[in-house]
C-alpha cells in the first residue's frame, strides 16, 4: 500500500478539523447569540403582549363605559320618543272624539236650522196668505162699500121714482077726478 493513500485523507482530515474547529467556535457564538437574540425578543415581545393586552383592557373597559352611555342615551331618546308617541296618540284621541263630538252637534243643529227654515217657510207662506187676504179683504170692503153707496143712491132713486109715481098717480086721480 501507498502512504499517499493514508497520508492525504489524514492532511485532508487535519485541515478539514481546523477549519471545523473555527467554524464551530464562531457557530456556538453566534447560536448563543441567536439565542440571546431570540430571548431577548420573547421577552420584549412578552413585555409589549402585557402592555398590548393593557391597553386592550382599558380600551375595553372605555368602550364597555362608551357604550353604556351611548345605551342609557339611546334609552333615554326611546323613553322620550315613546312619550312625545303616547302624547301624540292622546292627543289624537282628544281631536277624534270632540271631532265626533262636534260633527254631532253641527247635525243636531243642521237639523234645527232645517226646521227652522221649514217653520220659517210655512210662517212666511201663512203670511203672504194673510196678506193677500187683507188685500182681497180691504177690496172687497171698498167694493161693498161702493155697492151700498150704490144700493142706497138706487134706494133713493127708487123711492124718489115711487114718490113720483105717486105723485104722478095722484095727480093722474086728482086729473081723472076732474074730468069726471
């Protein structure tokens, strides 16, 4: 066997250890650097967590407050919604029923107004009746008192006409008395 065979794998196997060696002092240092690193930012990211969470919680806490105001406003708003609503509805109520009320009465009194005008028509026609009656009465009395002022003027004319007669008639006797 050839030394060379033993010889240069065995070289190889030495450089390869130094070079092994180097590489593995600088690979712990910069692991354990790594691993400091990594603490390092576990523990940073565990101190941010606690102040994440922190403030998360007064967030909540201000929110939840936040929201019970806006609650108790928005309760309140209904409460006087709910309120200006049964307002609205009595007072639409009152409306409706003096409404009723008052188309009630305006019938009643329509109706009244319809009678009053039919008595105020019949009255008015019994007037215009009586009226008329007066005027056929007041004519007929000046023609009644023209036909006695007639009868009487033709009473005298009668009895002048009979005295006359008679006149005449006695006379006629006197005259047929006289011849005879």
């Amino acid at each position: 066997m050839n030394k060379s065979y033993f010889i240069f794998p065995l070289l190889g196997l030495l450089i390869f250890g130094g070079f092994y060696l180097s590489f593995e002092k600088e690979y712990q240092a910069k692991a354990a650097e790594a691993t400091a690193r990594a603490e390092q930012i576990k523990k940073d990211k565990a101190k941010q967590d606690i102040a994440n969470r922190e403030a998360a919680i007064k967030a909540a806490i201000e929110s939840q407050a936040k929201r019970k105001l806006e609650r108790e406003e928005k309760e309140r708003v209904e409460e006087a919604k709910k309120t200006a609503r049964q307002d609205a509805e009595d007072l639409r109520q009152r409306n409706y029923d003096e409404r009723n009320k008052l188309r009630d009465q305006v019938g009643r009194l329509k109706k009244d107004l319809e009678e009053l005008k039919a008595v105020t028509a019949k009255v008015s026609e019994e007037k215009k009746k009586h009226a008329d009656e007066l005027a056929f009465l007041q004519t007929f009395v000046k023609q009644a008192e023209a036909n006695v002022k007639y009868y009487y003027n033709l009473l005298d004319k009668i009895t002048a006409a009979e005295a006359a007669r008679a006149e005449a008639a006695k006379i006629a006797a006197a005259e047929a008395a006289k011849k005879s």
